[in-house]
C-alpha cells in the first residue's frame, strides 16, 4: 500500500513529466496545430517541416506526458490533443493563483 508521501512523490513525477513535455518548441508547435485539429504524422512532418524521425521523439514525450493519444487507421496514426490532462494541469496551477499573502520563513536555528 502505497503512503501518503509516496503518492505525493508519484504526483509530483507526474506533474513534472507533463510540464518537461511542455518545455520545447517543437512541442508547443505540435500542440497548437492538434488544438485546430486531428493530425498525422506526414501532416505534422509537412507542416513543421521537419523529418519523421525528430518528430517522433518529441510525439513520445507529449504522449508519455498523456498530452495527446494516437489512433491507428490502417498504417496511419492521426494524433490529437488528450484535453482531460490539460484538465489537470490547469488544476495544478489554479492552486497557485489564489495565493496571497506567503509567510517568510521562521528564524533558523544557529
């Protein structure tokens, strides 16, 4: 059984995962154009003009994330955006905005 502390550990990996897929270019790149619509992958080589093999590791990452999922058609995988786990994220960091007044740490002891 896992503890309370694990679990919050095992969260914190997640959430840390989710904003490491957000940290590159090319991925907010692929992320705004599946916000218009399902894509495939020649779709996306073409229109970021780059090769299948770069934009491959970086379709890894967003899914590893859960950012988008990938539906098979015949030899096609067409990706778009996995909207509950954007969900989540703008979840974590409403937590944030309602933060005021953050008291300045205790005197240490010397």
């Amino acid at each position: 059984m896992a503890t309370e502390a694990s679990a919050k550990r095992e969260e914190s990996a997640s959430t840390a995962s989710d904003f490491h897929a957000l940290s590159d270019p090319l991925r907010i790149q692929i992320l705004e154009l599946l916000r218009e619509q399902e894509l495939c992958v020649c779709e996306l080589c073409e229109k970021l003009e780059v090769s299948q093999s770069k934009l491959s590791f970086h379709l890894k990452t967003l899914k590893q994330a859960s950012l988008i999922r990938g539906r098979q058609d015949g030899r096609w995988i067409y990706y778009s955006l996995h909207l509950p786990q954007f969900s989540v994220l703008q979840n974590y960091l409403a937590g944030y905005t309602n933060l005021h007044d953050i008291p300045s740490a205790s005197r240490c002891c010397d």
